[in-house]
C-alpha cells in the first residue's frame, strides 16, 4: 500500500539565482561586490525588497 500524498509529491524544484550581496561576518551585514553596505542599496532594495541574511535563521534582515 502507497501512502496517499506519494501519488502527488514531486521534487523541489531548484531555482538558480545569482545573489548581488555576500554575507560579511566581520561587519555581521550583507555586503555588495565593492565593498558597500547591501542594505544601504536602494536600487538593490527596490528590486529584491530586502536583503536576507544567510547567517543563522532566515528571519534575519539587515535593513
């Protein structure tokens, strides 16, 4: 017998996404390429809508 919820379950799907920022842990904030604070970004933060930090919970956010 086959439980019910294994008829429907499908694999994640992985979605590549190349993240402008990196995660500083000197600074404790996300950092853009040049050295500059993510969060003070506001043409990153129009489109993304914030900047999630990778470090620890998810709940995080540097702005």
């Amino acid at each position: 017998m086959q439980p019910f919820a294994l008829n429907y379950a499908r694999p994640a799907v992985v979605l590549e996404a190349a993240t402008p920022y990196v995660y500083d842990s000197g600074l404790q904030l996300n950092v853009l390429l040049d050295g500059r604070v993510a969060a003070g970004d506001h043409a990153l933060l129009r489109e993304l809508g914030t900047t999630t930090s990778t470090a620890g919970s998810k709940t995080h956010f540097d702005d």
